[in-house]
C-alpha cells in the first residue's frame, strides 16, 4: 500500500496540468522557429534570389574554390591531431593517477575560456615577424602566421578541447577494470587499447569528432586574426563570406554560408545516427538475458584447472 501511495504521489508530483504542457512546447517551437529554422531558411533564400545559375557562378569562382579547398585541408590535419591528443589526454586523466592531473585538466579546458581573437593573437605574438620566433622563422623562410601552418594551428587550438572532453567522463564512468583484467592475462598497451578500451569508447570518439569538425571548418575568430585576409589563400569560408558581404556581393556571400549551412545539417543528421545507433546498442545489451555458469565452482573441472 505505501508504495502505491508513493508511486501515485510521484507521478502527481510530475504531472503538470495541459496548458502548461502545452505553452512550454509552443514556447520550445516558437524560438526553435525564430532563431534556428528563420535564420535558416533566410541563408537559402537570399543565395537563391537571383536564381540557381548565379548561385553555382558564385561557388565557381576560383576565389570561393580556394577557400572551401583551404577549409577542407585545415580540418584534414585538425581533426586527426586532435583525435591523437584528445584521446591520449582522455586516456592520462580518465586511468591514471598522477600528480598535476587536475592542471593537465585545467589545460584541456584552457580554449573554451579563452576568446578565440586572444587564441589567434597569441600565434601572431610567437610567430609573427616582431614575436618572439619571428627573427629565427624569416632567416630560415619559414612561414606560419599569414599562411597555411598558422591557420592550422589555431584551428587545433581551439578545437582541441571537443574530443578530449567527449571523453574523459566516458571513461572515468567506465572505470580501468577491464584494461586491468585484459594485462593480467597478457595483453600489451596496445592490444589492450585497440580491442578493450576503443571498443567501450567508439561512440563518443565519433561523436567527439563529428562536433571538431564542424568547429574547425566554421571558426573565424582565431583564424581571422592569423590568416592576414589573402584572398585566394589564406582565406577560409566564413571569412570569404565575410570579404564577399563587405563587398555588397550579398549573393556569392550567402551561397557560400549555404554551404557552411548545409555542413551544420549534414553534422546534425549523423549526430543523431550516432546517437540512436547508440541507444540501440545499449537497449539490446540491456536485453540480453543474464550469462549462466556452465560449472559450479567446486566441479571438478574448475578444480583441476585451478591445478
């Protein structure tokens, strides 16, 4: 009787009366409308304004081309390095006791506290031609900031945190026994990571990796500080997009954010097949029936191979 009583209180407790229901999911659809489907929709609409052959005229210039080939290359060398790193940085924190654990954290966390510009500022002060390496780099013709390797690495920077932090709770949720058990029986570090720990951790690697790539190929602040604005090969997408509107060319500008419109699409959908595949698996683990002994312990087939 009391649990009933419980239950029927609990489930009073969470019941809200229709018109709240109602107005909180007509207030979820209002914004969702105003700030995510109307902004959309407006990128689409002004690229198309002037009809479908001035939108792919736009795309086609060899400028818009350079752009989207430098966006491509910059998230290609950004997203392995950051795959590499945030996985070891997850691996040291989530397994391992150590002194300055919580530092090496405080460090994965350091670019989401920090501006994007000071990030971009930062690579200017150390590679640039009056910082600190700029002397050593010009006497060897070495270029960083303004050129390639400089977008590159403040693209790293920035979206270094994303995979690292998908995770580090994963794994600490997941605890160290099974890698344990796996070098007990003879497995080395790799084995033991290759076919233990990134089996338990494939889903929020992907995940992990699906939003640093969506950073990396739409970050501006910090590659808008080491890019120098070359058109045609410093410039990425948004800042092409950025010259093309400054420039009144409000068409070539919104067909090339179409595309950056459709790359966050693209991301949503394969996060959300991510994220259902995973549901699932866990639903059919859930339903697996319990494991049963084949022998009891003190059979004599476990007796004699415990001999």
């Amino acid at each position: 009787m009391s649990t009933t009583r419980t239950v029927r209180r609990a489930q009073a407790g969470t019941t809200e009366p229709a018109w709240v229901r109602y107005s909180l999911i007509g207030l979820a659809l209002c914004f969702i409308f105003l700030f995510l489907v109307l902004p959309l929709a407006a990128v689409f609409t002004e690229a198309l304004r002037k009809g479908f052959g001035a939108y792919m005229e736009a795309l086609q210039e060899p400028d818009a081309w350079s752009a989207i080939r430098l966006t491509l290359i910059t998230a290609l060398i950004a997203v392995p390095l950051n795959l590499v790193f945030g996985v070891a940085a997850a691996w040291a924190i989530a397994k391992y006791e150590f002194r300055g654990k919580a530092f090496l954290t405080t460090l994965v966390d350091l670019p989401f506290s920090v501006s994007p510009v000071v990030a971009g500022l930062i690579y200017v002060l150390m590679f640039g031609a009056q910082g600190w390496f700029g002397p050593w780099l010009m006497a060897h013709d070495i270029k960083i900031v303004f050129a390639v390797p400089g977008i590159v690495l403040a693209t790293v920077f920035v979206t270094f945190p994303f995979i690292a932090r998908e995770l580090i709770p994963l794994m600490q949720a997941q605890g160290s026994e099974e890698e344990q058990a796996a070098i007990v029986l003879g497995a080395t570090g790799w084995q033991t990571f290759w076919h233990v720990t990134l089996p338990n951790i494939k889903w929020g690697l992907i995940y992990g990796v699906i939003l640093c790539n969506a950073r990396a190929m739409g970050e501006f602040g910090a590659v808008s500080v080491v890019s120098g604005h070359i058109r045609g090969q410093t410039n990425t997408m948004p800042l092409h997009v950025e010259i093309l509107y400054n420039e009144y060319q409000s068409v070539a500008a919104f067909a090339v954010a179409s595309l950056l419109a459709l790359l966050a699409l693209v991301t949503l959908v394969i996060k959300s097949i991510v994220e259902w595949r995973h549901e699932r698996e866990l639903k059919a683990i859930a339903e697996l029936p319990p494991e049963r002994p084949t022998a009891a312990p003190d059979t004599p087939l476990v007796a004699g191979a415990a001999h």
